[in-house]
C-alpha cells in the first residue's frame, strides 16, 4: 500500500495535466514541417517528444522544490498552486529534487542524440528550452519571481517546442515555423496571468514578484486581454506568411474559449476566489485549445 501510495504522490508531482501542451506543440511543429513537404522523420519526432516531455518533467519537480514554501500558503485549484504533495508532506522534498536532475539527465540524453545525428539547429533548442525551464525556478535566477516567468514560459513552451519540433524533422528554422508558433505563444502568456491570480496573496507573501504581484489584478487582466488581441492578429500574420487558411480558421475557434475568458476576468480581479479558480482553468483551457487547434489547422491542410 505504501508502494502505491508513493506512486500516487508521483503523479500528483508530475502535474500531468499540463504536459498535453507539451505533446501538442511537438504536433505543431511536426505538421508544419510536413506542411512545407519535408520528410516526415519518425526519429525526429521520437527524440523531440522525449526532450520535450523529459525538460516538462524536470520544470514541474524543479518548481515544486523551490516554491515548496509558498505553495503551504496557497489555496490550491486545479491548475495553480501546486501539487500539494510537498506541504503536505506526502512525500520529502528531496524526492522532488532527485526526480528534478533525473528527468534533466533524460533530456540531455536525446539531446546528446540530436548532435550526434548531426542536427546542431535542434540541438541549440532543446539546450534553451533546457536552460530556460530550469532558471525558471531555480536560484540564483528564479524567473518565476522576478517578473520575467511569464516570458520565459512563453518562450520555452510557446515558442521553442514547436520550433525544436521544426528543426528535429528539418535541421533548420523558417520564418512559417516562427508565425505559427506566436497565437498559441500569445495564449500561453494569458494563461500564465490567469493562473497566478488564485495565487497572489501568497506569492506576494513568500517574496514572488511575478506580473501580478507586481502590478495587481486589474493591471494585469490588462496584459491578458491584451495577449488575448494579439492571438487573433498573430493568427492572421501567419496567413499572409504562408499559413494555410485551414490554419487561420482553426485558430479563429480559439474565440469562444477568449471570449468566456474574457467574460469572467472582471469578476476574478475583484477578488472572487470561486471566479479566480475558475479564471485559471479557462485560461489553461484556452492554451490548450489554440495550440491543438493550430496543430489541426495544419493536419486538415496537408
């Protein structure tokens, strides 16, 4: 029973309720190169998902580790908060610290595996998506209180999984392959503010300086809706830069989750701690869905 207690706690660890962005956005930029009638390499996609999903991993042990002290201070939902394994002392920290080096190690495997089948393009980025998830946590940088975590998560899962997705089947980068990436990037940084508003009493209080703490709910509702306008605008820039039509459509969907966010945004910087938790879901939700309707833009166009 211990066993698969401990095993319970895992999984719980491991947050698997995010790593859907990790297998959509390897998608994305498999289907781009596809697209761009490169072909399609099984050892491509193989390697990219394992770097992918390994670094994943490595983020959310790193980040349970170092935030372990604010997370006891947090009201828990779904998507923001934590685990709770930590706090709860289901498990010691050092099991989140050792799971942390393991998965890196595993990352820095198919890395090695890249180089020596001669792609240093894909190779370059999984070493940033490597470099940036685990700075986004750990000291001495620790971006995730500094108030550039949002960025640097935008880049690495936005941004640079996609593209290291691109470059596993084509040793290289092109300007279609950036484009594609900004709508789901622009969601992902939405989401970003939406689940650090259930947050912010007590990040604020165990020293976390993130946009919200920063700049208080109102203000960075802003930055949301903001993030919000230019999902749409990216999406059409990426037509004019060679996208498909099937891919503007598809991520034109991505309007009804915005517009349900949207919606709610008001009642959850006002302090709402129901509409807070609800707001964290249904930004998760419209990253989620952009990315996977980018990728299926690309499907219905090939």
């Amino acid at each position: 029973m211990a066993t698969v207690g401990t095993l319970a706690a895992l999984v719980r660890l491991s947050r698997v309720q995010f790593l859907f962005g990790g297998f959509a956005g390897v998608a994305l930029g498999t289907l781009v190169a596809v697209y761009e009638r490169h072909a399609f390499s099984v050892l491509g996609w193989i390697v990219s998902q394992w770097i992918v999903t390994a670094f994943q991993l490595m983020t959310h042990y790193a980040n349970e580790y170092f935030d372990r002290d604010g997370d006891r201070l947090s009201d828990r939902t779904a998507f923001s908060g934590g685990s709770g394994v930590l706090p709860e002392g289901v498990l010691p920290p050092r099991v989140a610290l050792i799971a942390a080096l393991t998965t890196a190690a595993t990352g820095f495997a198919g890395i090695a595996v890249l180089f020596v089948n001669d792609n240093p393009m894909a190779g370059a980025c999984a070493l940033a998506v490597a470099a940036l998830a685990w700075w986004y946590s750990a000291p001495p940088l620790r971006l995730t209180a500094s108030g550039f975590g949002e960025i640097n998560t935008t880049l690495v899962v936005g941004i640079l999984v996609p593209l290291l997705a691109f470059a596993a089947q084509t040793a290289s980068l092109d300007a279609l392959a950036i484009v594609s990436t900004l709508p789901a990037a622009c969601a992902m940084f939405a989401m970003m503010i939406c689940v650090e508003i259930p947050d912010r009493d007590s990040d604020r209080a165990s020293g976390k300086r993130n946009l919200v703490v920063r700049y208080g709910y109102e203000n960075a509702a802003r930055l949301a809706t903001l993030a919000l306008a230019f999902l749409f605008i990216c999406a059409a820039s990426a037509r004019f830069a060679g996208a498909p039509l099937a891919f503007l459509i598809a991520v034109a969907c991505a309007a009804l989750p915005a517009f349900r966010l949207l919606r709610r945004l008001p009642a959850a910087t006002a302090g709402e701690r129901d509409a807070q938790a609800e707001i964290a879901g249904r930004g998760a939700v419209l990253f989620a869905t952009t990315l996977a309707l980018s990728a299926l833009g690309y499907a219905a166009a090939l």
